[in-house]
C-alpha cells in the first residue's frame, strides 16, 4: 500500500510532524522538472529496500517544478513511505537537502539525484559500510571498481579540477569529495550549521561534520535517463563562492589573509596602471604619485570590504575608510623602518637590498592585516 503525505519544512527549532513508523534510513531527493525520472526511480528504490528489507522512508524536495513533478510522486503507486516537501523559496539542491534533513527522522540519511545517474542498487552497500563502522559513505565514481563511462573530455576535466580545488578541505584519501550520492548517521549533522552555496552539499557536509572515516563504495554512475542536466556556467560560480566560504569555515584568519594579498596585488596593478596613465597624459610624477596611490587605496578599501571583511559593519564606510587609510600609513612606516633599519644593521648584506624590501614589504602587509581585521572591519552587530 502506497502511504504519500505532504509535508511541510520545519524551520529552525521546530519539530516536524510525527514519523509514521521506525526507519533506518531516511532517503533525501531534491527534485526540479523530474517528472519523468521519478516514477522509474521510486519503482527501483521500491524493489531494492523491499528486497533487502531495509525500514525507509523517501523525502521528495521539490524546487516547485512546472512540469509537475511533485505531484507525479504523490500518485506514484509503490510501496514505500513517500513524503513531498514543495519549497517556495529560492531554487537550489544544496538548500533542498537541508529543508529534507530538518524533517527526516531515519536513524541514517541517504542523499540521492533523481535522474538516475545514482544507482538505488548500491543503497545497501552504503548502508552497509555506516553499519560496519564508517562515519560517512560516498557512492565513488574514482575508486576501482566506478565508472563515469558517459562524462564527455570537458565534463571529465571540468570534474577532476573541481576535486583538486576541494583537496586540502577533505585530504587526499577522499577520491570523490564532489559526488551527490552518500550516507551518513543524522545524529552526526546539525542542518542549522550548514549553509551551502550551489549543488555540492556532500562537500558541505564532509567539512562541516568532519567525519572521522569516510568509505567509497565504487558505482557505476550512470546516463541522465531523462531530462536536462541542472549544471550550468552560473552553478560553477556558485561552486567557487562556496569553496571560498568552506576555506574560510576551515581556515578562516588564513584565508583572508590570503584574499587580502590577492586584493592587495590588485591594488598593486592598478597602482602602476594609473600612474603609467598620468605619466604618460603629463601629469608631474610626485602629483602622479598621489593620484595613483589614492585611487589604489580607494580599490582595496572597497574590495577588502566587499570580499575580505563581508561581515563588517555596512553602515560604517566612511569610519572605515578613514581608519582604513590611517592603518595603510602605518604599514607604509612599518615597511620602511623594517627594510631601512635591516639595511642599516647588516652592512655586509647591502647586495641583498631587496630582500630588505621583501621583509619590510611582510612586515608591513602583515600588520595592515591584523589591524584591518581587527579594528577597521570589525564584525558588525
């Protein structure tokens, strides 16, 4: 018999309504325009839980699709628990799987796509490996035994240089940190802690959760059976933005560090940029000088503030900007009293001047950054 309900999303703090039954798993399927896929797919779940007799329950998250997707799953005939959830707010498949794990109450949480490029016949061996004592399971398109047979040359590069970025977060031993199929134990995930960006949600989760063991189970990953594929050039920016937010998550004083150097050389460009500009215009060198340095100021201090220190006080620019220009003064000061004072002290090592300036030129930059983040962009209320 066929139990479908609708559910609604409990939001933060609340409790959604009661679970019929006991599940060990809690299957998590966002969905939009799969119409087509979902009735083979709730059809291939049906005989694989039912014939390993695996207590399951199915969550539908529909992003309000306009072919009807949501309600091509209520009338799906199987027998499975199945639930929809039809979200209203802003599309996305990461946030679709947190609206799905606010409401499931399986002991295991199983994240699938429903185009059925994710095997439903390797469900057990995931399940199997939490229960043999791993900490998270990933359906492995890179480890012997899968396949990713219908990735064409650029999805496959595409693919490879997305994991290499996505490395240092997960370690090495991870082969594929970017797949949509895994498992892992609900009790190990808080969904109020996560805030994914784009459609990488197992990324997400494997940096937020920091699971101790995470096993690969090899799957032969196959063809879309149906519809069109939701990746786009604009999700691949959305990926970048979310791997900004993980390393800053991971190593949050490294990593605006590092981006502010990057806006720094930026600053840097522009810098010489202008000041070739009015150089070649006319303009008298030490009046070019001021110019060029004012309007490289006034980039970084936007850039810094936009991207560096996107937390800070919003209404406070102009404060900001007056300390921001007070602390570059007194890197600039730090700079040359660092290389002037090496200088001076080691006068054997004249030759090597400019390793003189490279100090001055740290020892400058890093000060500019700690007084920025602590007083010029501190975190507003």
């Amino acid at each position: 018999m066929t139990r479908v309900e609708t559910a609604s999303v409990a939001g933060p703090g609340q409790t959604p309504a009661a679970t019929v039954g006991s599940f060990d798993l809690s299957i998590i399927i966002p969905t939009f325009n799969e119409a087509e896929n979902v009735p083979v797919l709730l059809r291939r779940l049906a005989k694989v839980l039912t014939g390993t007799q695996i207590p399951a329950e199915v969550w539908i998250v529909d992003d309000a699709s306009p072919d009807g997707t949501a309600e091509v799953a209520r009338q799906v005939d199987v027998p499975l628990v199945v639930r929809v959830i039809e979200r209203s707010g802003p599309r996305g498949l990461s946030p679709a799987v947190v609206d799905g794990l606010r409401v499931a109450r399986g002991t295991h949480v199983l994240v699938m796509d429903a185009d059925l490029q994710h095997p439903p016949e390797a469900i057990p061996k995931l399940l199997g490996a939490l229960r043999a004592g791993a900490d998270f399971a990933i359906g492995s398109r890179y480890v012997a035994g899968g396949a990713a047979n219908e990735f064409g040359l650029l999805r496959v590069l595409n693919s490879k240089i997305a994991t290499w970025m996505a490395v240092p977060l997960v370690g090495s031993g991870v082969r594929d940190p970017m797949a949509g199929f895994f498992c892992f134990r609900r009790a190990d995930v808080d969904a109020e802690t996560l805030n994914p960006v784009g459609y990488k949600i197992g990324l997400e989760l494997l940096v937020k959760s920091s699971p101790g063991r995470v096993v690969e189970v090899p799957i032969d990953f196959g063809s879309r059976h149906a519809g069109q594929s939701k990746l786009s050039f604009a999700e691949q920016l959305s990926y970048l933005q979310h791997l900004r937010k993980l390393y800053a998550h991971r190593w949050p004083t490294a990593s605006q560090a590092a981006l502010y150097c990057a806006v720094g050389a930026c600053g840097m460009v522009v810098d010489l940029a202008c000041m070739t500009v009015l150089m070649t215009l006319g303009v008298v060198f030490s009046a070019a000088r001021v110019a060029s340095i004012l309007v490289a100021l006034v980039g970084n201090f936007v850039l810094n503030r936009a991207i560096t220190f996107p937390e800070a006080n919003r209404r406070a620019w102009r404060s900001q900007f007056v300390k921001y220009a007070l602390v570059c003064m007194i890197g600039l000061v730090l700079n040359w009293g660092v290389s002037t004072g090496l200088y001076h002290a080691l006068p054997a090592w004249h030759g090597a001047y400019l390793l003189f300036c490279l100090v001055g030129i740290v020892a400058g930059t890093a000060s500019n950054f700690l007084l920025s983040k602590h007083i010029v962009f501190r975190a507003g209320r």
